[in-house]
C-alpha cells in the first residue's frame, strides 16, 4: 500500500517560483504526519491549468495509473486535483472502485471512505463547478469592459483599425471607408466575392474571405 501526494500550480510563474508548490507539499507533509502515513511519492504538475481534467494532466494521468487498491492520495485543496463538479465525481468514483482513499485536506480528509463524506463531497464539488462558471463570466465581463473602452485584447486586428502604442484601438481612415463601402454593397446583396473585386478595383486590394469576416465582425456586433 502506497501513500501518494498531488501539487499543482497553473501558471509558468508559479512553478519557477515554487511557493506555492512548496506551500501545498509542506501542507500534504504535515497531515500525512498527523494520520501517521509517510508520502512515497509526490506527483508536481508544473504550470497546468486547472481547466484540464485531471486524466489529462502528465502527472496526473502518470498517477492515475500507477495507483492500486489499497493506496491513498492526498492533495491540498479541490480545486488543485478537479476542473468540475462532474470530474471531481467521475475521478473520485473511479478511484473508489480501485480501491483508493482520497484525502482533500480543505474538506478535512477522506473524501471517500463513508456515505456522509460522499454527500459532502458531492455538494462542495458542485459548488466548486458555480465559482468556476462564476469566474469566467467576470472575465468575460472584464473583457466586455475593456472592448467597450477600445482597448486591443489580442487575436486578429479588426479591419478598419490600427492598434496604437498604449493598447488602443485607433480607426484607420482609408480602411473605415473601404468598411463602409462593404456593408453599403452587401445591403444591396452583391456577394461576398462581387464586394472584392469592386473593392480591389479602387483603393485597396481584399480578398472575398476577408470581406466575410468583416460582415459577419459586424453584425456579431450588433447583436443586442
């Protein structure tokens, strides 16, 4: 019977720091010494976003399969090991039937060892789920935000805007005249290729495939 331990740090920065993967192995090190267990083995995955599962994770998926019935993992928090509440599940069931105990220090250790922990788990793992989903729509409303106030978010530069020193989005005059011209032709349903080659004919060559994109830019927009 093994005892294993799982870090996890998601950025680049992190992991060369190596606080915060010191700080959960010193945490996984101390409870392993209160139940009086010794960790055989720690598992450190290096810069690896929380979004992916747990399977598909180097170090995790290493883990996974070297695990057996009758050895224990221990990790720090929820959120270090499961991308979601249906992960957190899928996994968790998954290593019950191999017969492995799985201790979540923030839930206060065996996550799998009776009816009450599994209840427990089940919940907190849901809610787990909710504050993801609920920090992805703050990022989106942040982004929302900053577009609004013509700030460049990366990706292809919109047609018909130059990106200035500051991060900004500055109209280009020739290219917002060429913009106005498309929408005017397409009102009059000339196609996509029709609008190109009138265009090209005149100040600036485009092709039909960047004459979509710009309509389609367009009325995503404008959606409300």
């Amino acid at each position: 019977m093994s005892v294993y331990g799982y870090v996890r740090v998601s950025t680049k920065a992190q992991a060369e720091d190596g606080l915060s993967l010191e700080a959960q192995e010193r945490q996984l090190n101390g409870y392993a010494m209160m139940q009086g267990l010794e960790i055989d083995e720690l598992f450190i995955e290096k810069g690896v976003s929380g979004a992916k599962p747990f399977v598909s994770r180097p170090e995790g998926c290493r883990l996974f399969e070297v695990m057996q019935s009758g050895d224990t993992l221990l990790c720090s928090k929820l959120d270090r090991l499961f991308r979601s509440a249906r992960d957190a599940l899928i996994v968790s069931d998954e290593l019950k039937q191999k017969g492995v105990s799985l201790h979540l220090l923030d839930l206060g250790g065996d996550v799998t060892g009776n009816g009450i922990s599994k209840v427990f788990f089940t919940i907190v793992a849901a809610f787990a789920e909710f504050e993801r989903d609920r920090i992805a729509e703050r990022i989106s409303d942040v982004k929302s935000n900053e577009r609004e106030k013509g700030r460049y978010l990366g990706g292809t530069r919109p047609f018909g805007y130059c990106i200035t020193k500051e991060g900004l989005l500055e109209e280009n005059k020739l290219e917002q005249n060429i913009l106005g011209q498309i929408l005017y032709l397409r009102n009059k349903n000339y196609s996509y290729r029709k609008i190109a080659n009138h265009i090209s004919d005149t100040e600036l060559k485009v092709s039909h495939v960047l004459v979509g994109n710009v309509i389609r830019r367009h009325y995503s927009q404008s959606q409300p």
